[in-house]
C-alpha cells in the first residue's frame, strides 16, 4: 500500500474552522452511546438483566438506576447487580404517589444529567420520563399492560409492547410503536435453570400440594379491593387441604404484617411459609403444583413456564391476559365461586426446563433498542 507523505509543515499546521467541525463529527460518531435504563419495580429486575448484557455485548454503556420500592434492593443483591438506587415508594395514596414521582424525578436529574446519555429505557417509569423531558433526553417505554396510568401529557419517544396489544389501545408515542412477539417474561425465562435445594429450604414434604400464592397489589393505581376478597378466599379454600402447603409471597413489609395478623394461626402451624428471604421466584414457580396471584408477572412466569396458574387480579384485564386466558394458559378467576369450580388443586408432574419454549423477544428488543441508537437523530448531549 503506497504511503502518504506528509511534510513538517502540514504537521505543525493550525487546524481551521472545517478541521475542528470534521473532527468534532468524527468523534461523536465515535464516541460510545450511553443508555439509561431505570428499575423502577421488582418485576424490572431481571427482565433487564438479559436486556442490559446484550446491549452491553453491542457495545453500548449502560447506567442502571433503580428504586427503593417492594422487593428491588433485594433483587438487586440476589442478582449480584451494582445499581445506583434512588427515591422510594411513596405510599398507595394518589396525592403521595404524584409528589414522589416529582421528587424522584428531580433527584434522578441531578445524578443522571452529568452523563449524557443518549436514550433512557424503562418499563413505565414515570419519574425517569419526566426526568427525561426536563434534561431533553430521548426515551423508550416498554409496556405489557394498555392501562397504565400516564404522566399528564407526557409520550414516550417510542414504546415497545408485546404483540398481542392492539396497536389501536397501546399508549401513544411521538415516533413509533414497536412491538415483539411473546411476553415480557420470554426476554429472562429461557435463561431458567432449577435447583431442587429450594424446596428442603422453605421445609417442604414430598408429599405437600405446594401452592404459591401472590397477594393483589394493594398500593398500586389499579388496585380493586376484589382481589382482597379473593385472595381471603383463596387461603380458607387452601387451608381446608390437610396436604396444602402454602407458598405466600407478600409484596412489602405493611402487607407482610397485616397477612401475618390474619394468617398467624396457619404460619405458626407452616402450613403458610413465607420466605424469611428473596427466592428465585420462577425456581419457586417451577417447584410449585400451582399459583393463584394477584399480580401480573407472576401469572405470565407461570404461563411462561408451563406451570398452572390463576389470576385473582380484579383490576382492569390487559389484552396479554386476555391472550393467555384465551389459549388456555391462564384461569381468570372473578368470583368466590369461580375458587370452588375452577382452581384444580392437583398435583402436577415434575417439567422438563429443556422444554421451556425459547421466544424471540430478547432478540427483538435488543434489535429495536439498536436501530433507536444508530439510525435516528439523537440530541446532541450537553
């Protein structure tokens, strides 16, 4: 290859006006992309996870910040996942909620605006979109649920959304819906591997009708005070089976200590073990013969994992519930009655994790994230 020669002179040359402005593109094209994604609820943890080791694989930074709230600290810890951890949960009251999402978002600002980042990414974080609207950062949302309440008038950049949800009743964005065939869940639950150790932890027989049960979220915007009949019903119905076992998994210390107070005589008893400690929740689905949950990612982890499953869930019912109620991967259960005549209490074979189906959302999401980053306009950062 013929070398260019360059004299003494050219070298020591002051660069003009059109050097710089090459160069400075030059750098920023090179300069590596920095994306921020906030955990701002337990189920985040380790859908991210998988998410983050991808992009960083891609070549992308990534700063990870997450919330004080339910069990995320905790997950954090179990997942060996260094995290800067700001604000906290605010309480179930509305005017609370609205006050700590501003406060949050201010602090989040303060530690966030000095990084440049080029894209935050959350699932439904409202304090990490209005910090990003105040720094004019570009965002991504993912979502799995149409009713999720908004941030006044406030839209996300884009939003990614399972295909199931009608394009039709997905939350707005300023550039573009994307979506991803499966669930939420399918990005980490591959990724599943089972350690029979967690039944001789939580002292469970061999002969137990293990049953996990996750209470309503009682604090949360679309609570309905239905799932807590439900949820009353459903341990009575339980604990009239000599060989039930109950797995309960309250969401934070309040709910803790009120289902302690109810429950008291059957946790003395064992026959209601809640963990003294995080678990590996789909370890724990995956050794359970069924679950009756309130909440939404524990139901599609069980649907995910081909574990029976029933929802107590009252509030409004998403179209992924929908689905999965549809092909028969989810019992809705809306009545007292629908506990007696619905729930199967069976116990189940031993699953073989080699047959988990292994989705395409991961690929997806990672995909879109990608051509986000390099094939729109991105702010300059500051």
């Amino acid at each position: 290859m013929q070398a260019t020669n360059v004299s003494v002179n050219e070298m020591n040359a002051v660069p003009t006006k059109t050097h710089i402005e090459v160069n400075d593109t030059a750098r920023k094209r090179m300069a590596v992309k920095k994306i921020w994604v906030d955990l701002d609820n337990s189920p985040h943890v380790p859908f991210f996870m998988p998410i983050v080791e991808e992009l960083r694989k891609k070549g992308y930074e990534v700063i990870l910040t997450a919330r004080d709230s339910y069990q995320v600290c905790d997950l954090l810890k179990f997942h060996n996942v260094s995290c800067r951890v700001i604000g906290k949960h605010w309480g179930r009251h509305r005017v609370f909620k609205i006050f700590g999402t501003f406060v949050r978002a201010i602090q989040l600002s303060m530690f966030i605006r000095k990084e440049k980042v080029d894209l935050a990414i959350s699932h439904v974080s409202r304090s990490q979109m209005l910090s990003s609207f105040m720094l004019g950062i570009q965002t991504l949302t993912i979502a799995d649920y149409e009713f999720i309440a908004k941030v006044g008038f406030q839209k996300s950049d884009w939003v990614f959304m399972p295909e199931s949800i009608e394009t039709s009743v997905a939350p707005q964005a300023k550039n573009a819906v994307m979506k991803y065939p499966g669930l939420k869940e399918d990005v980490y639950v591959p990724r599943f591997h089972a350690d029979a150790s967690l039944r001789s932890d939580l002292g469970l027989q061999p002969n137990d009708l293990v049953v996990t049960v996750r209470p309503p979220a009682t604090e949360a915007h679309y609570h309905n005070p239905e799932g807590e009949v439900l949820l009353d019903g459903t341990l009575r119905m339980l604990m009239e089976r000599p060989d039930a076992r109950v797995i309960l998994l309250p969401r934070n210390e309040r709910q803790e200590k009120m289902l302690r107070k109810d429950w008291g005589k059957w946790i003395d008893k064992r026959r209601i073990v809640i963990p003294e400690r995080v678990v590996d929740g789909l370890n724990l689905i995956w050794f359970s013969d069924l679950v009756i949950s309130g909440g939404g990612t524990m139901n599609r982890e069980a649907a995910a994992l081909g574990v029976p499953v029933y929802s107590i869930f009252r509030g409004q019912i998403g179209s992924v519930d929908r689905y999965l109620a549809a092909s028969g991967r989810l019992i809705l259960i809306e009545t007292i009655d629908d506990l007696r005549t619905k729930v199967r209490l069976v116990r189940r074979q031993a699953g073989d994790e080699n047959q988990i189906e292994r989705g395409r959302a991961l690929e997806y999401i990672t995909a879109g994230i990608s051509s986000i980053l390099e094939n729109h306009a991105l702010p300059a950062r500051g």
